[in-house]
C-alpha cells in the first residue's frame, strides 16, 4: 500500500472514531491567556469576573471549562509527557465558583486532593433540572483521563448532580455530588440498570401503581416511560442513558385535572415497608 493509500485509509480512521466521542460541553475557554491574571495567586487573592456566573447555564459551562485545562497528576498516578494543561493553575480559579457556605464545609486542600490522579477532564452531559425553591439543580456527566502507574491513561466517567444558589446576582455552585461508573456490573444488567425493569419492579409490583405500562421512548440519551396509574392518572418517568448503559431516574411527573406536568417524588422502598 502506497504512502497516499496509507495517509487516506488513517485520515478516515481518524474522522470515523471523531464521530464516536461525545460532544464537550466545557469548550468556553478557548486560549492560555485567560489564565494569565491568576498565576501565583490563592483562591483569597482571585476575584472572578462577574460574567463567569451571570447565569446558571454560564457558570456550569464555566466552571467544567476551567477544570477541562487542569491537572492533579502524582509520582503514583503519572500521565503524560511534560505539562499537561494548565497543571494546577485552574484549581485555585474553581474554587471561586463556590458559595462561602460551600468552602465552609470543603477546604480547599480537600477539594483539590479530589482530583487526586486526574490529568483531564470533559463534560459530556448536562441537563438543568426542576428547580427546588431557592435552588437550581443541574444533572451532569464527566469523562476523565487519570494517570497510572503502568505508563497508560484510563478514561473514567462519573456522573452527579450540581446545585446553585443566586448570591448577589451571580450564580454560585453550593453542593456537588459525583458516582463512579462501573463497567464491568452495567454491561450484565442487574434488573436495576434497565428504566422499563424499574418502573416495571419498583413502582408496578412494589408500589401497585401501574395499570398500563407504554413503550420506552429514547432522544439521544434520555428516556421517557409513561404509564396509567391504578388511580386513573398519568405519570411520566424519566431517565438519563450513562455511558456505561445504566438508566438513572431523574424525574417523576403526574399529569393533572388541568393537563399539566406535575413534579412528584413516589419513594418505592417505603412501599415495601407498607
């Protein structure tokens, strides 16, 4: 195979696995120089521009977008060949995006000791969630590269929920929680993995709640499963698709006398107490 062949054949490789990553949400920083005011500086001495958080989309998206160029590599857990990113530059800037409450509960040594063995990271999935008074909850996933000591990279993902409030105008992060995804139990699906087996188990045979279960219908990675109660009412469930193929419930709606989507919470484990 002649030279031309050879760089073809690698070019549509290259351009088939492109179209098989997830599409990154954390691309808004796009140039080194947005760091340069914050080298040598604490946390205590940054001071965030205010359009960093004007709206809770924008303080996500930017957040994970400085994070995207940090880098928490050790003697352990090495990755890379020389700097990788921003090393860790961009930590102390993240930590800024937090709520006073938040750093009163999280040091920032814990927070950094966080990333512990990471060396990138990606926002493949975030999705605003139904706001909870004076609270604006988002769903996220994250796919990482973490260095090891077998002079190879993993790809990790994790996915979690953010929660801000609105200080002063500006929207602060206040709470985060992250899971691992495991690949090795999802692929051989526990009845717990799948939304149909879920809603079927939990909320049909636990609950009795079910008359009529419907098909899944799936955009992208989102899954909606409705049914008719036993009561006579519509509810609606629906479920984000990890990358690791596990179905996690997000939300719970009843339809009602008036024909609208009402967010519920049915907790199927008191069931079983019943």
């Amino acid at each position: 195979m002649n030279e031309t062949k050879l760089h073809y054949k690698y070019y549509k490789c290259r351009k088939i696995l492109s179209s098989l990553l997830p599409p990154y949400k954390n691309t808004l920083v796009k140039s080194s120089k947005f760091f340069d005011p914050y080298y040598e500086k604490s946390y205590k001495e940054i001071k965030l521009p205010a359009t960093l958080t004007r709206t809770p989309d924008e303080t996500v998206l930017n957040y994970f977008s400085i994070l995207r160029e940090a880098e928490n590599l050790s003697q352990i857990q090495l990755g890379g060949c020389g700097t990788v990113g921003m090393a860790k530059l961009p930590y102390p800037i993240a930590y800024n995006f937090f709520t006073k409450e938040y750093h009163k509960r999280v040091s920032y040594n814990e927070y950094l000791q966080s990333f512990a063995g990471i060396g990138h990271l990606n926002l493949i999935k975030m999705n605003r969630l139904p706001d909870e008074k004076d609270i604006v909850p988002y769903f996220i996933e994250l796919e990482s590269i973490e260095g090891s000591s077998k002079g190879v990279t993993y790809f990790a993902y994790y996915y979690g929920y953010i929660q801000l409030k609105k200080v002063q105008n500006q929207y602060k992060i206040d709470q985060m929680k992250l899971y691992g995804e495991d690949f090795l139990c999802a692929p051989y699906h526990l009845w717990q993995h799948d939304a149909e087996a879920v809603v079927g188990i939990m909320y049909g045979e636990w609950c009795k709640l079910i008359k009529k279960q419907m098909p899944v219908k799936q955009e992208g990675y989102v899954k909606t499963i409705d049914y008719i109660g036993n009561d006579g009412a519509d509810y609606r469930f629906i479920f984000y698709q990890l990358t690791n193929d596990t179905d996690v419930l997000i939300s719970q709606y009843k339809k009602g006398s008036e024909g609208k989507w009402k967010h519920i919470r049915i907790d199927p484990y008191k069931c079983l107490k019943n």
